[in-house]
C-alpha cells in the first residue's frame, strides 16, 4: 500500500510537471506571435511612414517644380526685358542715324510777305528708309551769300540740343525769319540750307524749293531750332 501511494504520488508529480513544461511552451509561442505581430505591425508602419516619405518626395517634386514655376517666372521676366527691348526696337531713336541732306525732302513758304512775322517755313521730310535724327538749327545761307551762316534766334525756345527722330516720311519744321526795315534791305529767291551735327558742325548745303512769294527781302535775319511742330502756325 506504501508502495502503491509512493507510485501514484510520483506519477502526479511528473504530470504536473509536463502540464507546466507544456503551458510554458504555450505561452512563449504565444509571446512569439504577439512579437511577430508588433513586429508586422511596426514594419507596416514603417512602410507607412515611408510612403509618407513618397509622398513627401512627391511634394518636393512639386516643390521643385514649383521651384520650376520660379524658373518660369524668370522666364517671364526676360520675355518683359524682351518687351522693354521690343519697346525699344519699336521706340524711333534705336539704331537711328542723322539724317543726310541727300535723303530729306526739303521745301520752304514764304509767309507773311511785307508784314509784321515775315518767314521763311522750311518743312525737312525723311525721304529715306530708316529713322534719322536732325538737332540744333540749319546752317542757312540766303541769296546767293557765300559768306557765314544765319544765326540762331535769340526769341527761340530752349531745347536745340535733342535730338528730334524722324520716322520715314516724318517731317521736321524750322523757320528763317525775316526782319525788313525798308531800306538798303537785301532781296534774293532762293536759299541754301545745310544741317548740322551733334557737334555743330555743318554737312553739306542744299538748294530748297520756295513756293509763295518767289521774292523775299530782309536786312537782318535769323533762324529758329528745328521742331515737330509748325512755328508761327496762327
């Protein structure tokens, strides 16, 4: 009996040990599979956050195409700077080049004949193909004189020094006036007009057509700067 008591207590002895052995076993195969799906878990996140990373790069991408806009909008600016320099292609002083007596139309009227405001109107027409520019006043020789040039008006308005562009067919006007006191005055039909540089130098002299009064008379004289307007024009 001793015996058989001895027995059986070793026997629940060693089953308690293997229900033990196996719920040990169960539970670190448990631990396992919650390890492996934290693991699974944490991976998925990280692949999220690496997908936020892709999503982030596509948000540099357009970053940098926004950084590209920028780019374009540089290029918008230099198309303005090409506008500014269409502008100033289309604008009559690019490129122009004095004008050439030989290229210029020129005709004159005498106006006021024998009264007060007696004139000359000297109109210059751009008969050339490019842009040119007269300044300053013409060197203007009545008559026949070989001698020195009219001088400038001393009533004229200030500004003789720009440069007034002419557009082909553009006209330019100036006027000679003419002061007659009645006697030993001096009296011609014709005259020589020759235009002067930016350094007042004249080029060469050109007979101009006068229509009107063929015959004008003077004992002094002088000239006005050349305008895009019409002098005397009442």
């Amino acid at each position: 009996m001793r015996t058989s008591r001895i027995r059986s207590a070793a026997l629940a002895a060693v089953t308690a040990a293997l229900a033990l052995g196996l719920t040990a076993c169960g539970g670190a195969e448990g631990g396992a599979k919650a390890a492996g799906g934290d693991n699974a878990a944490g991976s998925a996140q990280s692949q999220s956050a690496s997908g936020g990373g892709g999503t982030g790069g596509a948000g540099g991408a357009e970053q940098a195409n926004g950084g590209g806009g920028d780019a374009k909008g540089g290029a918008r600016s230099t198309t303005a700077s090409g506008g500014t320099g269409e502008v100033a292609g289309k604008g009559t002083t690019a490129g122009a080049g004095q004008c050439r007596g030989d290229e210029m139309l020129l005709t004159a009227v005498h106006r006021f004949a024998g009264q007060q405001g007696d004139h000359l109107l000297v109109t210059a027409s751009n008969k050339g193909t490019k842009p040119c520019w007269v300044t300053s006043y013409p060197a203007v020789k009545l008559g026949e004189a070989e001698g020195t040039a009219l001088p400038h008006s001393k009533k004229d308005n200030p500004g003789g020094g720009k440069h007034l562009t002419l557009q082909p067919g553009g006209k330019a006007y100036t006027a000679v006036n003419l002061f007659d006191y009645g006697s030993k005055h001096q009296t011609a039909q014709s005259f020589a007009l020759a235009l002067r540089g930016a350094d007042g130098h004249t080029g060469p002299s050109y007979s101009v057509a006068l229509t009107g009064a063929k015959q004008f008379s003077w004992n002094e004289a002088d000239v006005l700067n050349w305008s895009t307007t019409k002098p005397y024009n009442f």
